[in-house]
C-alpha cells in the first residue's frame, strides 16, 4: 500500500510499537481482558468496512490493539511467584536451564524449584543465581541441591532507569541470589532433551575457545561464537565499546551476513568444480539452501538473541528470494521480521539490542535502496570495484553509526567519535579472517581439529582489540553524554523512521526530527541527591558540577550506572569535599541545600539525634515516623525505599522535589512485588 511516496504498509510495525509502549507505560495493570475486547472490536470494525475507503483509517488501529494485547498476552504467558523478601541460607533444590559464564563466577537460571520453607505457590518458575568459580562438573539438565539467599527483583537503579525486575519477569525468573557453598548434583541432566544438548554443546564449544586461546582472545571469540559475554573482562568490553566495536559481540545481521555469504560462494565455489553437476541442477539454489541451513545452525549456538533473530528473518527472506528467483532484501522484509519479534516478544521493544539492531538494518537498507546504483559498478576493474567496496564499507559504516547514536546515548551515555576509523578496518577483517576461522573451526570440531581455525580467528580478533585499544586511546574517542529524554527518544526514533520509510524530498524532514529528539539531552536536570533501594549508596551533586558519595564507592555496581547516566566517569574523593562523616553518620552541607544519612541507625540515639537536625534531607536504613522526625523536610526511611525504591531528590528555588523509581499511590505492575503496608509496630 502506497500513499503519495509514504509507503503506509512499512508503519505497521510502528502501530503495534505504540500499542506494546501503551500497555508497558501504563501506571496500573489493565483488566486481562482488555487487549482482547480491543483487537476483536477493530478486526469487526474491519471486518464491517473492509469494502469501503475508511477500512485504511481503521487498520492501523488494529495494529495497535495488536500489539498491545501481545504483550499483554506475553506478561500472562510467562507469568511467575516473585519473590516478596529476603531469604537467607535456605536449601535450594533445582533444575539447571542456562549456565552464564562470568568473570570468576557463573550464573545458573534454575527451574522445577523446591525452596525450604517456602509454599509451591509462592515459589518462582525460575530463579538465577551466581556460583563463585567455574564449577566444570555442572551441566544444563543437571539437578543440583545448594545453600543459598535470594532476594527479590531489583528495582530501577534510579527513577526512568531501566526496569531489571520486567527484564527478568519475562523470562519468567521471579528472584535472583547467590550460592553459599558448592552444589550437589542429585542427577545427572538427561542428554537426549535436544535443548539440554545443543546448550550443553553452546557451552563446550565456549569453553573450548576460551581455553585453547586464553586471555581476552578467547573470551572475546567465544562471545562471537556462542554469545557469552560475561567472561568478557570488564575492560576489554570497555574499550570495545569507547571504540565503536561493541556491536562485534551481539550476534547480529554483520554475523550471519558473513556466515552465510561464506558457506553460500564457498558451497556455490564447490559444486562448480564438477561440470555435469553445475549443468543439471541450480548450484545457486543448493548453495542458498546450504547457506540458509548454516543460519539457523549460527542461530541455534547463538542461543536465539533478538538481533539474530531479526538478521535470521531477512536472510531467510534473501534465500527463498533466490529459490524462486526474486529480490529478497528490501524494507518490506525488515517490516516482516519486526512484526514477527514484536508480536512473539513484545519485551524486546524496549531492549537496547532490538533498538539498535533495527535502526542500523533499517538506515542501511535506506541507504542502499536510495544510493545502491552508486555502490554496486559491475563490470569494473578489481581497482574499481576494491575502491567500490571501500566507500561502500565507509558508508554503512556511518549509517549505521548515526542511525543508533540515539539509543546508544540513550541506553548508554557514551559515543564512539572514533567508531567509524575503527570499523573501517575491522568490518573487512571480519568478513575475511575472523569469521571465516570461526566456520573452520566449528567444522573441524567433530574431528578434534579445531586448532585450525582457532589460528585465524584468534589471529584477527587480537588485531581487532588492537584497534579498539589504538582507538581508545586517542584523546576524545568516545564522548559522554547524559541520556536524551523519553520524548526525545521518541522524537529522534520518529525521525529515524521518516528519513528511511517515506519516499519523497520531505523526508529529509527526519534529520531536524532527530535533532529535536537529541537536543533533549540539554534539558537534563541531574539530581543533588540520588539514594539507592537499600540506602547502600548515596550521591551527592557538587556545586562544581562533579559528584562525591555520602556512602559507597565507584567500584559499586549501582554507582557506576548513576555516574554514567549523568555523563561522568569517576567520583571526587570524599575527603576533597565537605562531607563530614564518623563511624554512624555522614553529613553534607552546602548554600544550596544540606543532607544527613545515619549509617548504623541501630547504635543508641542515633536516630533521635539527627532527627533532631535542622536539615534538608534525612537519609536511613529505618522506619522514620514523621510525628517524632520533626527536624527534616524530607524524610527517605526504609518503608520509603522498600515500597517505592531509589529516590532522586532535586532543590529549585528552596523547593524540593522527590522522584521515586515507582509512583506514589498507584499499584505494582505484574514484575513488581505488590505494595505491603508497613504495621504500626515496626516504626
């Protein structure tokens, strides 16, 4: 469907968009009927006026209702027990789905759970819980039996940070913790499950890369391989990412573009060896089959992330175009594969790969649509087409680049200046030497040769860091930003749609679109106090603009994110500052405002006292009542932090304003716990 150059039919995955951000937005859960009533409302509606002209004003409505009840549907499909407190060395019995490798520890997602002194009913479907170590006994399919503490989903680290409790609702974990000693196992997994295998498989094939090149080659190759990026060493993903490289270990379209192409001449290479069967059959076709097969294989050990799903899609699309001889790639193929993801995984909508992944696929395609006849020359020299090549890998280069620079600012808060230098010599060393190891290597592995391909592959990765590090060091490779708002996410992604989707001068309009979305970074207001769900940490802004901590360090997890979402890197040290602390308390004071955390509200009269304080701001890990802290205007206690989680809280004009991570007075979302009174006694 056609309109005057706007192309209708591409906006459809943007009209479930909307319905699947309506319903994730919502501040209360909706009836669980709702999507339904909706999407058999307008598909009557169509139904009813098909035949005339208003069925075009009625389709993207039903869009819409489509995606909304997706994800509805998605929150009850994979619906679990959270957990609603703390649990402390209790033995845990259950059932090995994932093992997670990381830095010195492993990760188990575990299911058919029995939890000591917790009911069948309240207990999760699954639950992940970290090993210290790398236990090499343990399998996927294993039964173990542990001590352990758990505790539940985490709230948003700060208030419009991202939501870890929804990311793990849906995949139905309803409580994370960590062993405290070793795991039994009571039996032994069953290896005829072809999940158990082919994941028992994804992991021996990690381990093997790790092992045979040690160091960040191995880890690195392996995450390019399998997926596993968490033995990434934190530093090497760093300077990956400062460098612009770090789409090299999502799986993606780059990936399954050069396996495919690779197995697809090669096969093709092949089979043209022999005339009589070059001449009877279609080598093209076999070898499209060949490649399509190897896909889904490179899918499978990737263990199904969304970017490669999507790239799986159009690559799929591109291969069955040459089975029946038509074209495959073009923006209606990548319409196709975002409708499919949304509509089996909603969630991925506000997943920063799924984000990324598309809005490259979707400027390079454009690109090529608008500018292709510039970039493809047959019949030139091979000087002619290497230099086609090489403005053809700059281009996407810099699409691409551009095209994800407001999700990686927003998602992120840093941009690789730097990325497209680094990319233009990476990309081709990829598609020349690295991957091509890796398909050796995954060939040769039944023979206990992998060694073969391991050489190449492990050659241009440690070139590839090599250029990440070059890069970085640079002075100004990658620039940090705070994040643009939720509207100018939404301006820019607007605009990213408009330049690539409408077909006629007007979309240039797209550019300013983008512009405006990203300018909203200059509207950032940063907090003056920021205070984590357990009062563990708390960061305060300094006049000068820099930020200190009344309790907490740059080595804590959540700091490093709030430092990161204000655009900045490391802390000022306490003792180059006024904060003023002893063994109990902390205490900052400034022309703007003044704050005070009791540390160890459990020493005698340390509560009382600084209830006493004339001060902006009392921070605690304690139930304040408000008729006997009369001192402070605001009070942030335990049953603040517990019921609506990290608190911001900013001073304008003496006005103090409070933002929590959920809403005062509206109830949890299904991946939150519900809102418990806190009893009279327990202040």
């Amino acid at each position: 469907m056609q309109l005057d150059g706007f192309r209708l039919s591409l906006w459809s995955p943007v009209a479930m968009m909307i319905g699947i951000g309506a319903y994730f937005t919502l501040l209360d859960e909706p009836p669980i009927y709702l999507g339904a009533a909706f999407l058999a409302c307008f598909t009557i509606l169509l139904a009813v006026l098909w035949h005339t002209k208003f069925r075009v004003a009625i389709i993207p409505f039903l869009l819409i209702a489509l995606g909304f009840s997706a994800a509805q549907f998605r929150s009850i499909y994979v619906a679990t027990p959270l957990l609603t407190e703390e649990i402390h060395n209790r033995v845990i019995e259950g059932t090995i789905d994932e093992i997670e490798p990381v830095e010195q520890k492993e990760k188990l997602v575990l299911s058919h759970l029995i939890i000591d002194e917790l009911s069948a009913d309240a207990t999760p479907k699954r639950v992940r819980v970290s090993f210290r170590g790398n236990d090499e006994r343990l399998r996927v399919g294993d039964r173990i039996r542990f001590f352990a503490n758990l505790y539940p989903l985490p709230k948003p680290m700060m208030p419009g940070s991202y939501d870890f409790a929804r990311h793990f609702y849906f995949r139905s974990i309803g409580g994370n913790g960590f062993a405290m000693r070793e795991a039994e196992i009571i039996e032994s997994g069953n290896e005829s499950s072809i999940t158990t295998w082919v994941n028992n498989l994804r992991h021996h094939i990690g381990e093997d890369m790790r092992a045979k090149m040690p160091g960040k080659v191995g880890t690195v190759a392996a995450a390019m391989t399998v997926g596993e990026t968490g033995p990434i060493p934190q530093d090497t993903k760093t300077m990956l990412r400062d460098s612009g490289l770090a789409h090299m270990l999502a799986i993606a379209g780059l990936h399954l573009g050069i396996v495919t192409g690779v197995i697809f001449y090669n096969i093709r290479l092949l089979l043209t060896l022999y005339p009589p069967l070059a001449l009877r059959l279609s080598i093209k076709k076999i070898s499209a089959i060949c490649a399509l097969l190897s896909a889904f294989i490179y899918l499978t050990l990737a263990g199904f992330p969304i970017p490669a799903q999507r790239a799986f899609i159009m690559v799929t699309f591109f291969f069955i175009a040459i089975l029946l001889d038509r074209k495959g790639v073009t923006l209606r193929t990548l319409s196709i594969a975002a409708m499919l993801i949304l509509l089996i995984f909603p969630e991925a909508l506000f997943g920063a790969s799924f984000e990324m992944s598309f809005a490259a696929t979707l400027a390079i395609i454009s690109l090529y649509e608008t500018c292709g006849k510039y970039l493809h020359r047959p019949g030139s020299s091979w000087l002619g087409r290497a230099w086609t090549h090489l403005i053809g890998i700059t281009a996407t280069s810099l699409v691409a680049t551009l095209a994800t620079a407001p999700f990686v600012l927003y998602n992120f808060n840093r941009f690789a200046v730097l990325g497209l230098l680094a990319n233009m010599v990476v990309v081709p060393l990829a598609t020349f030497i690295i991957m091509p190891g890796m398909i050796l290597a995954l060939i040769l592995m039944p023979f206990g040769l992998q060694a073969v391909g391991y050489l190449p592959m492990g050659w241009g990765t440690d070139i590839m860091i090599a250029m990440a590090g070059w890069v970085t060091s640079l002075p100004e490779a990658a620039l940090r930003f705070p994040s643009p708002t939720d509207t100018g996410l939404i301006i820019a992604s607007a605009g990213l749609l408009w330049l690539c989707l409408v077909n006629r001068p007007i979309r240039f309009a797209g550019i300013l679109l983008i512009a405006v979305g990203l300018s909203t970074i200059a509207l950032h207001e940063p907090p003056d106090i920021l205070v984590s769900n357990d009062a563990r940490q708390v960061m305060i802004h300094l006049p000068d603009g820099n930020y200190t901590t009344l309790r907490g360090t740059d080595r804590s997890f959540v700091i490093q994110n709030w430092l990161r979402a204000e655009g900045e890197d490391a802390l000022v040290p306490v003792k180059e500052t006024n904060v003023g602390c002893d063994k109990i308390t902390c205490s900052y004071s400034s022309n703007v405002y003044s704050a005070i955390l009791v540390k160890k509200p459990e020493e005698e009269g340390a509560v009382d006292t600084a209830c006493r304080q004339n001060v902006d701001v009392l921070i605690s890990w304690c139930y304040l009542k408000p008729e006997q802290c009369t001192g402070p205007k605001v009070l942030i206690g335990r049953a603040e932090l517990e019921a609506y989680g990290a608190h911001a809280v900013r001073f304008h004009n003496h006005i103090i304003q409070v933002a929590r991570t959920l809403t005062y007075g509206q109830e949890h979302r299904v991946w939150q716990p519900v809102l418990t009174a806190i009893p009279e006694e327990e202040y």
